[in-house]
C-alpha cells in the first residue's frame, strides 16, 4: 500500500531517525512510503501536499508551543488523513485523545511503541469498509469504490462522474471529500479534481487519461504529489491547466 507520511518535529536529527526507522519497517507491514520532513507546524502549513499520516510532536517553538491545540484549531483545514503523536510529553496522553489519533508513541519507547502504532494503522486501513460514503449536508450517498471514475468540484458543487455514465451533483467541499477517500484510492491531481486511480486508463508526459476518455493535465500544485504517487518522476514541463 502507498502512503504519503509527514513527520512534524523541531528535532532535525530526531526527524532523521524517524524516517530510517519508518523506512526500515514499512516493508513488515507491506507499505510503500513517501516521507517528508517538516521543522515547524507553520511550515507544513505552507505545504500544499495532503498526507496520508501525519506523525508529530506535542510541543514547538513560539507560536505554536502545544502542538495538540494547534492540531485542534487547524483541523478543518490539515491535509492529513490519519495522526499520530511521537512525544516525551507522555502526560499529554488524555489531551491527545480529543484528535482522535491512531496513536501516542513515547519517543523514550520508540523501538516498541512504534512497530505497534504502525501495526494498528494497518489494521485501521485494512478494516475499512468495501463501500464509500460521499456526505452532502444531513445526506449520504453510498457508492462502491469502483462506480466512481472522478468527482468535479465547481464553486460549491461538486460533480460525480460514475462508470454508468450518469453525473450526480452535490453541495460540499473537495477537500472534505479528499481527506477521507484518499485511502481508498483516490488522488487530488487539481483544485477541480479528484480521480480514482482505478480508472486511469493512460498516463503520458503532461495528462492522466481516464477510462471514460475525459482527459486532466495535473496543476502544478499538485503534479510532484501525483507523479510520485504513480511512479513517473520525471514531471519537468508539466503545465497547468
């Protein structure tokens, strides 16, 4: 399984050993991992990448000292999917909890603590349900992950295109969309759209073709995440739509 992780500490070192040790396990728990690094909640806030984990410290530098308050205050709007804390801070536990993390790994217990969160996040994603529920408002519209080639976000509306060829519209946002069909293979390749890997049907230099021949050149806002996640790494060139 691919998976886009962030590491979030003010530790450049720590973050170092973070990124050997994900490394070194990612294989047991069959996870292909793309890691970045950040120094500072308000340089992942500049990020403009979601991730599937967000792994990240309790405590930062002026002005974002509590990390867990900062996790509070900007959750709307995180590009992440999944949390976990790696502290010192171990009495921050039951703070923790209110953000809803997959886990708090003590960084003093790293080496126990960490092939366990992992383990757990695995099992998370693998219990997920075969079916997927697009929310509009009070509504929800139940699709299987295949019927959905790409949604279409238009000002408030959203379009979904399904294989039947029917286009349902909706009220909401991309971003709240992405953030939870993301694990199930759904990747943000432009601020309009979000497609399903399933359906790609072609990939060239400059455009994803799907299988409904709609063709999408990825933004530039979004075409390193997208080439990373499919493999192609050459993506000099590649212009915005």
């Amino acid at each position: 399984m691919k998976i886009t992780v962030a590491i979030l500490d003010k530790d450049a070192a720590f973050r170092g050993m973070m990124l050997e040790k994900l490394s070194r396990l990612a294989k047991e728990y069959d996870f292909e991992m793309c890691i970045n690094g950040y120094s500072t909640p308000r340089e992942l806030e500049e990020n403009e990448l979601p991730f599937d984990l967000l792994m990240m410290d309790t405590t930062f530098e002026a002005p974002f000292e509590d990390g867990i308050e900062w996790v509070k205050m900007q959750a709307p709007s995180l590009r992440y999917l999944q949390l976990m804390y790696v502290s010192d801070e171990e009495d921050k536990v039951f703070d923790a909890i209110g953000t809803g993390p997959v886990a708090f790994i003590r960084k003093s217990s790293l080496e126990t603590d960490l092939p366990k969160a992992l383990r757990r996040y695995r099992e998370k994603l693998d219990s997920m349900p075969e079916f997927v529920v697009v929310a509009e408002g009070r509504k929800r519209h139940v699709y299987m992950p295949d019927e959905i080639i790409y949604f279409y976000s238009n000002g408030h509306y959203i379009d979904i295109f399904s294989t039947d060829g029917e286009k349902k519209c909706i009220r909401g946002k991309m971003d709240d969309i992405e953030r939870y069909l993301s694990v199930y293979g759904f990747l943000r390749i432009h601020t309009s759209y979000l497609i399903n890997i399933r359906h790609i049907d072609n990939v060239d230099r400059k455009k994803i073709y799907l299988c409904n021949k709609k063709m999408i050149t990825p933004s530039r806002k979004y075409q390193k995440y997208v080439w990373e996640k499919l493999k192609i790494y050459d993506y000099e060139g590649i212009e915005e739509e």
